[in-house]
C-alpha cells in the first residue's frame, strides 16, 4: 500500500492520515499492520511550495525591460 501511495504521500501536498484500528483481539495482526502503516506515513516529509504559472509573453517582456534599463 505504500509503494501505491508514495506520489500522493510526499511531495508538494498536505498530507492527513486517519487510521482505523480494532480493540478486537481476532483483527489484532490487521490492526498492528494499520498502526505501522499511519508511523511510516508520519515520518514522510513534505516541501510545501507555491504552484505558479507562468505567462511566457509576460515574463519575456519584464526581461526585456530589464535588458534595456541595464544597457542605459
């Protein structure tokens, strides 16, 4: 399950993790498994940072002015 979410665990998200577990003694194993799983997930570190586009006509044209104003 991991490998299967490692794109949507790390990256450039916010990630929650809800985990749900059993106090019955028969889902024990199933339960230790989902434990383990929401640790491993706990441990995955993120860089949060701003999604941009950028106009390409925009961006040439305030290099162009910048191109010009340091020639003078």
């Amino acid at each position: 399950m991991t490998t299967l979410l490692k794109d949507s665990l790390g990256g450039n998200c916010k990630t929650v993790m809800f985990a749900t577990i059993s106090p019955d003694p028969e889902n024990l194993e199933e339960s230790i498994s989902t434990a383990r799983f929401a640790q491993r997930c706990a441990q995955v570190e993120n860089e949060v940072k701003k999604n941009e586009k950028v106009d390409a006509d925009a961006y040439i044209k305030v290099l162009e002015k910048e191109n010009s104003e340091l020639k003078q």
